[in-house]
C-alpha cells in the first residue's frame, strides 16, 4: 500500500541506473560529498512518497515554465514523477470538478504530510475576488491546504514577497503567503526569483524529499544553500568593478569588452541568488552574461523601487519616490540657503544696532 | 528666570580635554572622508581604459571608506569611554538633560536668539543647550545609524559566519527589507550629517563672534574665554 519513491520511479519507467545517478546528482548540486548519494538512495528505497500539492494564485507561470526546463533532464524527469502532479492545474489532465476533487482527497488521505508548494499568491481584497479557482477565492484554497500540509514552499517572488501584482498601489492587496492573515502556521521556504532557477527548484524538491527535513533558511526564509551570497559576490565581471571599468553607455567601448555594467543599475550588488553561480538554460548564461544588468528580481520590493537602469533607487517613504542624492541633495541646498540667509540677516542686524563695534 | 550663578568672571576656564578635542579633528576628516569615498562608491568616477588587471580605483577607493568607518566606529567607541572618563562636559552630548525645565528654557531662549527675537543669547561653559540638542540627535544618533548600517553592508560583502555579518547584517537585512534599501538608507543619512555638519560649522563661527564666550579657540586649545562678567546659564553651574 505505501509506495516509496523508488517504486513510484520504476513504475514511471526509470532504470535502477538512472535513479543512482540521479542521487549523486542531488548529493553533488546540494553540496554534498560523494558519501550521500548512498544514503539518499536508501532513503528513496524506503521512505513511503510524500506528495507535493502545486497551487496556483496570482502569477504567470513563469514558475512552471523554469521548473519543467530543468538542466538536467534526469533530475527533471525523476522530481516530476515525485511530485503528485495529478493537481497543478497547468500541467494536469483533469479537469473542472474532477481536478478540484483530487485537492481534497489529497489533503484528506495525506493529512500532514504532503508538501504545499504555492505558485502565485491570493489577493486579499474584495474577499478575495480578484482570483477565482474553481468558483472560490483563491485564499481560501490556500488556507485549506495550508491547514494539513507538512510544510509550505513559496515559489518565486509572488509567494515569496509579493512581486508585480502587488505593486503600488496593489489594488487587489495581493499578499504573499507568509503574510496571508490566518493562514496555519507552517514552515515555509521561499525560494524567490522571477523565476527561481530550475536546478534551485529541482534541488530544494529533492531536499525536502529525501531528507524530509527542511534544508537551513536564512533569517528571511530562503535556502542557505542557494540565497547566502549575491550575484556580485561571484559576477566574472567583478574585476572591471574593482577596476573602476564601468559601461557608461549600452554601445559604448566598454560594453562590448564585458565591463562592469553598475553605472547601467546593475543589481548584482544587492540581490542575493544562484544566478552568477548556476546560471540559466543548462547553465548557458544569465542576464549579466548577456549584457543586461540585474534587476534584482529575486529581492523582496524589487518592483517598487524605480527604475532598473539606476544605480540608486528610490525611497518611498516619504510620500515622494526619489533617490537617496535627490532627498538629501535638496535638502542640503536649502540649508545651504538658509544658512546664507541667516548670515545676511546677521550682518543687517548688527549693522543696524549703535555700538556694535567689537570685532 | 533664575540665573544659575557661579564665580562671575572672565576668568578661562578648562573645559574640552585633549583627548575631546584630538577625537573632534579625527572624526570630522573621517567624516568627510567617508562622504567623499561614500558618494564616490554610488556614483564612480569615469570609467578606466585598458585591462582589469592594470586598475583597483575602485576597490581602492571603497578599502578607503572601510578603513575610515572602522577608525569613525573605533574612535566613537574611545570617545563613549571618554565620556565615563572625563570631565562632566564630555558627557554633554551623550546625555542631554531632557528632563530638566532649565534646560528646555535655555534651548528656547536659543531658538529666539537665532530667530533675531533676543538682544543677546546666554552665557555658557559647556556647549549651549541648543547644540547639545542637535549634537545628540543629530550627530550621535546619526553618527550611530551609520556604523550599524555600515557594518551591515560590509558584512554582506564578508560573508556569513563572519562578526560584521553575525552581529549586524544578520539582523539588519531584515528589518530594511533588503539590500537595496539598506544602501538607500545609508547613502540618505549621510545627507543628514552633511547638513548637520554645515550648520555646526556655520554656527561655530558665528557663534565665535556673536556669543558671550569663544568658540573655536575653545575647540582647538581646550580653555573657555568669556566676554563679559556676569554670571553663567549652565544646568550646573561651573
Ligand atoms: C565633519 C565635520 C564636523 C563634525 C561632525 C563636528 C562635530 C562636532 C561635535 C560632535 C562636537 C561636540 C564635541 C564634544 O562635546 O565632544 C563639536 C564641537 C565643536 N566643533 Fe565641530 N564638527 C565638525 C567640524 C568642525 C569644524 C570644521 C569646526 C570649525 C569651524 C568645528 C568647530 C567646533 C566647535 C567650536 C565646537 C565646540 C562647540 C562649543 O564649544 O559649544 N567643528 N563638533
Ligand atoms: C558618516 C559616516 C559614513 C558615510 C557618510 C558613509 C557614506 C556612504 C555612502 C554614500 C555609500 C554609498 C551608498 C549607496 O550605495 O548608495 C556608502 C556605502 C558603504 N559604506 Fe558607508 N558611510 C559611512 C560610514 C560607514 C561605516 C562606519 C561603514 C563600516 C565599515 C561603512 C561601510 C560601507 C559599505 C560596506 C558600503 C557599501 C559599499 C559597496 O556597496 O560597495 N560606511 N557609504
Ligand atoms: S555587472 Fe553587476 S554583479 Fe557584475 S560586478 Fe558589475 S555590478 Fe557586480
Ligand atoms: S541576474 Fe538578477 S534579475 Fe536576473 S534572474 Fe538573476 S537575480 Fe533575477
């Protein structure tokens, strides 16, 4: 009757060869030593499948869409056949009643212990109108599957903090779901990006899987693993930073030798990912590598802060969006002239008052 | 009013020790230092030809702004002993008297002195209560922000497991949100001490003139002159 994760990859037809490579492939992309990829075999053979519930809210798929292009296929291939994507409503074959059945039975028959992982988030407003599954609001989907799930994974910058559609003025209120008010109080992983790398995904699934235990967060919640440096940390182009060889211009001299592209708004600086490190599409490049700057995609408010191609960005809070130099820059020209004023004033007075000889 | 009275004279009186006055010079060129190389780090200079390998302007300039924060951070620390250490007008600008009346009297009776509405302003041995004001708030708290967010920044850069990370990027990150903002907020107060630093200097020199006692040789060689004889308006006298 339980199936562990082994038997349900025979019965997806993967060879006995293939799964032990796959385990020394999530040993090696955990950062394990050679040492686990044993272990992490044994622990597939005998532990019965936990099922993964994926939802969807507020989002463009673009979760989806990294997932399914993991670099590598076996890895794919294998989580896929763990995950229970009889519910993920892009990718299922049912559908209408049927589909929103298999919610329940899961949460039903797998009471606290399936993983949640949450694509999107719901927004709060008008009770949650703004997005409909299945005749309900979405929150309320979330909040009944947060309510027996093990844990919660947040993918992407829409669960994790928000993202474009909570942008200001987020009219909807859409909220992410470590925020959503009553929602039961479960671990969760957020594992941020617009979209998050597919080998992250892949590997914090596999984690999750046959560790079943969380991997080690940061204070904010994201993968120790994957979030503890920034793309500057490990950018090839960070010597032309330290050198002070910066683009000034997207068709300049310095662009087309690979310089640094701060003056251009990078965020590499600011934003903590795997991007500089495990780069994109079987790790043929990422933006940087393409010319671009980094938008920062991963960072929780990204979206909020003006616009991409600066380097300093604005500062909200104070009824007015402007950078750092524009707030303080006026602010001490007026005191510049005030001070003048003040010392004009001064000399007048004095020169006003008899007597007023001393110095 | 009641006139708090001690030895009316112009006799000089000791008031800012040597160690007072060595740290006032340190920190206001560490401070301008750390403004230069700070906007210099946002905003670099024109870009170098030629090879990576033949430049570090810009690693120079940022190991420049480090260097000064932990002399700035270092210094504060010396001058926060000093305060315990030294004489009673050390400890001014760390612990105003906010709860005396006398005190807010003299920083309203300030106030209306550079409003032009008074004759003539008080007569102190210490900083006058209006510039214990801003010193503390503006400056110390300031100064504060700095380091802390300073820190935190450089921590990020140190990597995890390392003290500057440990003891304020681990807790700071969070509470700004993110890095972005954290660098926001740090270049933002330095345009707060610049203006601090424009008025005290504007201040100090007209104060120099204007008020009953001297100023800048008081920085500089530590004795108070006065300008007349009567007596003074300090919370506790002499
Ligand atoms: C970055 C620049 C500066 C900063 C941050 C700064 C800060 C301070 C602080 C915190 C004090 C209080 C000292 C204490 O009680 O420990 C002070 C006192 C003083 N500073 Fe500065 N200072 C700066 C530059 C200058 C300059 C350029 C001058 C000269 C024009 C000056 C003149 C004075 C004077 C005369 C006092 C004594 C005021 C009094 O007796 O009430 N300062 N300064
Ligand atoms: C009055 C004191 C200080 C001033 C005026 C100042 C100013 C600045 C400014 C304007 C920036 C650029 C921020 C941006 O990205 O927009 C900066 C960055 C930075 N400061 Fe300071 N700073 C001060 C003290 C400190 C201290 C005490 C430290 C601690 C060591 C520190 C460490 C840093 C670091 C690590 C950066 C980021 C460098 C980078 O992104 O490459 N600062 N500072
Ligand atoms: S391109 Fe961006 S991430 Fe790379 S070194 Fe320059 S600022 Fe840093
Ligand atoms: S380089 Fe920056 S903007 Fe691009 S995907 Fe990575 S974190 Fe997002």
């Amino acid at each position: 009757m339980t199936e562990t994760f082994y038997d349900v990859m025979r019965r997806q037809g993967i060879t006995r060869r293939s799964f032990l490579k796959f385990c020394s492939l999530t040993a090696a992309s955990l950062g394990l030593a050679p040492s686990f990829a044993p272990k992490i075999a044994h622990a597939m053979e005998t532990k019965p499948r936990i099922p993964v519930l994926w939802l969807h809210g507020l989002e463009c798929t673009c979760c989806s869409e990294s997932f399914i292009r993991s670099g590598h296929p076996l890895a794919k291939d294998v989580i896929l056949s763990m995950l229970s994507l009889d519910y993920d409503d892009t990718i299922m074959a049912a559908a209408g009643h049927n589909a929103e059945a298999i919610v329940t039975e899961i949460v039903e028959k797998y009471k606290g212990n399936y993983i949640l992982a949450v694509e999107g988030n719901p927004p709060l407003a008008e009770d949650g109108m703004y997005c409909i599954i299945g005749g309900k609001p979405f929150v309320e989907q979330l909040k009944y599957a947060a309510e027996s799930c093990k844990a919660i994974i947040s993918w992407g910058s829409c669960a994790s903090w928000g993202c474009v559609q909570a942008a200001k003025p987020n009219p909807t209120r859409a909220t992410p779901v470590h925020k959503v008010p009553g929602l039961a109080n479960k671990p969760i992983i957020k594992v941020p990006g617009c979209p998050p790398i597919a080998e992250v995904m892949t590997a914090v699934v596999a984690y999750l899987l046959t560790f079943d235990k969380l991997p080690t967060l940061d204070r904010q919640g994201r993968p120790q693993m994957f979030y503890s440096q920034r793309i500057h940390d490990k950018c090839y182009r960070r010597p032309h930073f330290d050198a002070g060889q910066f683009v000034e211009h997207w068709d300049d001299e310095a662009a087309r030798q690979g310089h640094c592209l701060y003056k251009m708004g990078c965020k590499g600086p600011t934003t903590y990912n795997a991007c500089s490190t495990v780069r994109w599409n079987e790790g043929v490049s990422f933006p940087i590598q393409s010319g671009h700057g980094c938008i920062g995609c991963s960072e929780d408010g990204f979206w909020d802060k003006g616009s991409f191609y600066e380097r300093l960005t604005d500062i909200n809070q104070f009824g007015i969006e402007a950078n750092a130099d524009a707030v303080g820059g006026t602010a001490a020209a007026l005191v510049g002239a005030g001070i003048a004023a003040h010392a004009g004033l001064t000399a007048l007075n004095r020169a006003k008052q008899p007597g007023a000889e001393k110095q | 009013m009641t006139e708090l009275t001690s030895a009316a004279s112009t006799a000089p009186i000791y008031v800012y020790e040597k160690p007072v006055r060595l740290w006032h010079s340190l920190n206001a060129l560490l401070i301008v230092v750390l403004s230069v190389t700070g906007y210099l780090i946002a905003d670099p200079l024109a870009s170098l030809k030629g090879e990576a390998s033949e430049h570090f302007l810009m690693g120079y300039i940022r190991f420049v702004h480090f260097s000064a924060g932990y002399l700035l951070s270092i210094a504060l620390l010396f001058r926060l002993y000093w305060a315990y250490a030294g004489n009673e007008h050390a400890r001014q600008i760390f612990l105003p008297p906010l709860l005396k009346t006398h005190y807010w009297q003299g920083v309203f009776h300030e106030v209306l002195w550079y409003l032009f509405l008074v004759k003539e302003p008080r007569k102190y041995i210490g900083h006058n209560p209006l510039a214990i004001l801003a010193m503390h708030f503006v400056f110390v708290w300031g100064v504060l922000f700095m380091i802390v967010t300073g820190f935190a920044l450089y921590g990020e850069g140190a990597g995890q497991g390392r003290w500057q990370h440990t003891f304020f990027s681990s807790w700071v990150l969070p509470l700004f949100g993110s890095s972005q903002s954290l660098h926001s907020w740090h270049h933002l107060f330095m345009w707060l001490i610049i203006c601090f630093v424009l008025v005290h200097i504007y201040v100090a020199l007209r104060e120099d003139r204007l008020s009953r006692q001297s100023m800048l040789s008081t920085i500089v060689t530590g004795w108070r002159t006065f300008k007349d004889d009567r007596p003074v308006d300090d919370e506790s006298g002499a």
